[in-house]
C-alpha cells in the first residue's frame, strides 16, 4: 500500500534556530499534502495544504512566514518551523493525497518537535 | 463550511464486547466521503474504514462495520469483537468529492479495551 515517510520522528532543537521535517510518498505521486499540527489529546488541527510546484495554501490564523512549506516534487514535502520558540513544540503530521480514490489520504508518522 | 461531531470523549469497553462510536456532520454537498480513522498510542494515523456517500451499502472490514444514515448525517462506527489492540483515539473526518480536498476532523473518541 501507499506509504509516506516522515522525518524525523523527533527533533529538540534551540530556540531561534529552524528545523525542517520532511515527509516522501515512497511508491506514489503526492499531488497534494497537507501539514498538520496535534496538541495532546486533541485533534489534528491543519496548517495548510501544498501542491507540487505551487505556493502553499496556509489556513487562517497560521503564520506562513515562520512555517515555510515547500513541495517542490511529487514526492517530498518539507515544512520548516523558523525561529522556532517554546511554543511551537508539537506534534507534526503530514498527510499525502494523489488526488485518486485509489490510495485515499496517507498519513506520514509524525514528528514530535521539543524547543527547549 | 463542514462540521464533523464526536460527542463522546471518552469510552471504554470489555475485551470481546462490542462498542459503537458516534459521528455526526453538517455539510451541504451531497457528493462526499466519510472515513473513521485510529490513532494508537504510536500517533501513526491508520485508516479504519471509509464509506462513500452515494452507496447506501454500509461499509465494513473485518470486525469494523458504519452505520452510515446520509439523511440523518450520522456516521457510527461498529468494532466487534473488540480487542486489546482497539485502544486508540478514533477520529471521524469527512471530505466533499475526494482527492485534494482537506478532510475535516471530529475532536475524536478515546477508546480503551479493558482486559
């Protein structure tokens, strides 16, 4: 089945330093892939969606200037958390779409992000 | 805008008993899909089941079985048999004409099988 691998499953990192996480589709073409951010026991809240080639979409309230997001192939998507504070530790997930029925929404592992 | 509601936070149920889980939504599209996705203690997002609104059929897999009532916009999920492995958070998430359309998300159901 559609695999999509996302790295790394944990990073701790300074503040004010960046840290990109990358998400690949492994055997299919990412059309589109969505980031999303989890807080504990709480649902998958999404940051923005990303087509290969295209500027991404950010949704509202979401800084686009501190998490850049680019989809520059088919087959990887990264989000970099910039300048990166205390309060942006989370959970990231990024979620791949080839825009068929045939593989559905494929979920990368996550990354749990520490900014100490 | 589409809304997707799990009203039940939290549940818990006897190994090999059977539990179901609530869902319902709001939307105004009448083409669209709905999926029940499980999120284990790893937080690696599986796929349940999904159910496509035009078949009436209810969907099911294995032990996993919907409820799905299209008028009612009701989407409950059904897990047999229930296992120690079923403890997870469920999410139910909704997507109008599949593809490249962002799934919206219930707030999910915390689901624990007691030995």
């Amino acid at each position: 089945g559609a695999v999509v691998s996302q790295h790394p499953s944990w990073v701790i990192c300074k503040s004010g330093t960046s840290v990109k996480i990358e998400c690949r589709s492994l055997d299919f073409q990412a059309t589109t892939m969505f980031w999303y951010r989890q807080f504990p026991k709480q649902s998958l809240m999404l940051m923005a969606t990303s087509n290969e080639g295209s500027k991404a979409t950010y949704e509202q309230g979401v800084e686009k200037d501190k998490f850049l997001i680019n989809h520059a192939s088919l087959t990887l998507s990264t989000l970099t958390v910039t300048s990166a504070h205390p309060e942006d530790s989370s959970f990231y997930i990024c979620s791949a779409s080839t825009g068929s029925s045939a593989y559905g929404y494929t979920f990368g592992s996550g990354t749990r992000l520490t900014v100490v | 805008a589409q809304t997707v509601t799990q009203s039940q936070p939290e549940m818990s149920v006897q190994e090999a008993e059977t539990v179901t889980l609530s869902c319902t939504y709001d939307t105004s599209e009448n083409n669209y899909y709905l999926f029940w996705y499980k999120q284990p203690p790893s937080r690696q997002m599986i796929l349940v089941i999904r159910q496509e609104a035009y078949k009436q059929q209810n969907a099911t897999e294995n032990r996993f079985s919907v409820n799905f009532q299209k008028a009612a916009k009701s989407f409950s999920l059904k897990i047999s048999d229930s296992q120690l492995g079923d403890t997870a958070m469920y999410f139910c998430a909704f997507v109008p004409n599949f593809g490249n359309e962002k799934l919206t998300f219930g707030t999910g159901t915390r689901l624990t099988i007691i030995p």
